[in-house]
C-alpha cells in the first residue's frame, strides 16, 4: 500500500469513526434510505405494471438505488464536511502530509463504503426476495455505481461553499435531492415523462449516472442515450471540480 492510500484509508477510519457518534448522519446514512425506499414503493403503486419496465419491484430497485447514493453520499457527505470545517478538522488536516484532495477522498471513504453496500443489499435482495432478474449488464451497473459516487462527492464538496453551518446543510442540498428525485428517474421514472420535460432532465446532474444504473438492470437501450448520459456526467464532473477549486472553504467564515 503506497503512502497516499495509507493516508486515505486512516482519513476514512477516523471520519467512520466520527459518523458513528453522529446520530444526525447516521440516521440520515442509514435509516433515512431505508424510509425513503418505502416512500417509492407507495408512490410507484399508484402506477400501473404496464407503464413500468421492469414491475413495481424493479423500479423500486432502480429508483431506490438512486437515493441511496443521494442521501448518503451527497446529503451526508455534505454534513460531514461542513461539521469537519466548523471544527477547524479540516484546516488542521492541511497542515500535515495528507494534499487536499486525499483529504477529501478520505472523508468520502465512509459515505461511499456505506452506500455501495447498501446499493449491494438492495441488489442481492430484490433478486432474491423481489423476484426481480438479476442485472442484464452488472459491468454498467457498476460503473453507474462509482461515477455516481465520484459525482455526488464533488457535488458534496461544491455544496459546503453555500453551507454555513451543520443545520443549514438539510436545506442547501434539498433543491439538489428533489430536482433529481423528480426529474431523474429516482421517485417517477423518466419514460412517464412528456417529451419535452424528458429532454429537459437529460441535463440535470444525476440524469447520465442513473442512466448507466438503468441499462445496468435493464440492459442496454439505445446507445445514443449512453452517449448522452457519458457526456452529460463528463461535463458536470469538470463543473464540479471546477467549482470545489474555486469556492471549496477549508475554514469557518469569521
């Protein structure tokens, strides 16, 4: 294990460490999906089978692996950052050997482990106890897996710019959870859509990743919307890195 993973994964176990003393983050990490994942469940029985590619069962499995990574990757990771900053954590951090960037990789260790296990839990169960087929194509399901991590972490990061304190953190990154619940096939999937609200959500940031997490259960559709969600999670990646260069705070303002 080189120094930079050594440094990540001590990072990561100290910042477990301190989510497991954090009732609000653990709750949110995982309760709050679990809570969520039954919401969708309520709402998709309101729809009818025939409008649902793979049942009731298999798009509350699509749709609530897309919260699973919003709330405990970005809701929580948000948390977790702005709680380390005010601490003056982060500022400290700085000082030593660990760069920025294995600073905030190693803060994201835990959100992402725990998500991906969740994500794992929700796939092994579905098949098992949903009745739902197994992944057509896991290779794009995994890769829609960490992209999504990668992206909501920056987007995580990005967020605490506009985050002063740990209680605002709820309210600055709910437009985030809504526009993608409702516009990125998270809570209503997007083929229910019209035409012109579909193109429209083909933009918005977690549109491309939950595209690769569809094709991954479903199969590959149409190539161009690959294409498209590539380009898409291409684009808003580099905004994202752009924005955290730009207004990422290491300290509390004064």
């Amino acid at each position: 294990m080189n120094a930079t993973a050594r440094r990540m994964t001590a990072l990561g176990r100290a910042e477990l460490t301190l989510l497991g003393r954090n009732k609000n983050n653990l709750f949110i990490a995982l309760l709050m999906p679990l809570m969520m994942i039954f919401v969708l469940r309520s709402t998709l029985a309101q729809m009818g089978q025939e409008e649902l590619p793979m049942g009731m069962a298999g798009a509350t499995l699509i749709g609530g692996t897309g919260l699973v990574l919003v709330l405990v990757v970005y809701m929580g990771l948000t948390s977790a950052l702005v709680a380390r900053r005010e601490e003056l954590v982060l500022k400290r951090l700085r000082t030593g050997e660990a760069t920025d960037l294995e600073i905030l990789g190693g803060a994201a260790l835990p959100s992402a482990a725990i998500a991906l296990l969740q994500c794992a839990v929700l796939t092994v169960g579905g098949t098992l106890v949903l009745d739902v087929p197994a992944p057509r194509r896991p290779d794009l399901l995994v890769l829609g897996l960490l992209a999504s991590i990668l992206l909501l972490a920056g987007l995580a990061a990005a967020t605490t710019a506009i985050t002063r304190n740990v209680e605002s953190a709820g309210l600055t990154t709910l437009p985030f959870f809504l526009i993608s619940a409702m516009g990125s096939g998270l809570m209503v999937p997007r083929d229910l859509l019209p035409d012109l609200a579909a193109s429209i959500t083909e933009l918005l940031p977690f549109t491309g990743v939950m595209e690769f997490v569809r094709a991954g259960w479903l199969g590959v559709g149409d190539t161009q919307d690959l294409v498209t969600a590539t380009l898409s999670t291409l684009a808003w990646g580099v905004l994202t890195v752009f924005a955290v260069q730009k207004w990422f705070r290491w300290e509390p303002r004064r």
